[in-house]
C-alpha cells in the first residue's frame, strides 16, 4: 500500500512531506536517514511523525501535494504534534 508521510528532523526543526509506493513507511525512514535522498541527506537524523496509508499511489501522491500547501501545512500545524526539544 502507498504511503504519504511527514518526517521531523530535530537537528534543525524542519519536516519533510513525501510520499512512497513501498508497503513499509519504516523502509523509506531508513533511507532518509542513511543519506540515499539528496534532498534530506544534510538534514539527518529524522523520525517519522505522521503516516497514512492510500489505495493507490496516486491518491498518496495527492495527498503529499496537499500538504505541502499552504492550507495543509496549516492543517499539520494544528493537528501535528511536533516533538519539543
């Protein structure tokens, strides 16, 4: 089943939204936090904060644009907990 999921990094207190088409959420974790993804490499280490699983890699490709806009970073904001120091 695909997966869109919100990482956290509390090196630098950034999140990071993808999604994947991969039936393990945990698997993709571990890559982020290996260095295989260019974009979080720098960012390391990360823990997983929120996931939901789709039907088709489509609707999670869908739901990774949605909250990277303005109103789903609104959404994650007020529903998120964020890990405090």
């Amino acid at each position: 089943m695909p997966f869109t999921y919100i990482l956290f990094s509390k090196s630098c207190r950034k999140t990071y939204t993808g999604c994947t088409s991969r039936n393990d959420v945990n698997l993709r974790l571990s890559e982020h936090n290996l260095g295989k993804t260019k974009s979080t490499r720098k960012y390391k280490p990360w823990i997983l904060i929120h996931y939901e699983e789709h039907d088709t890699f489509e609707e999670a490709r869908h739901k990774e644009l949605w909250l990277k806009s303005r109103s789903g970073r609104r959404w994650m904001k007020e529903n998120i907990p964020f890990p405090k120091d």
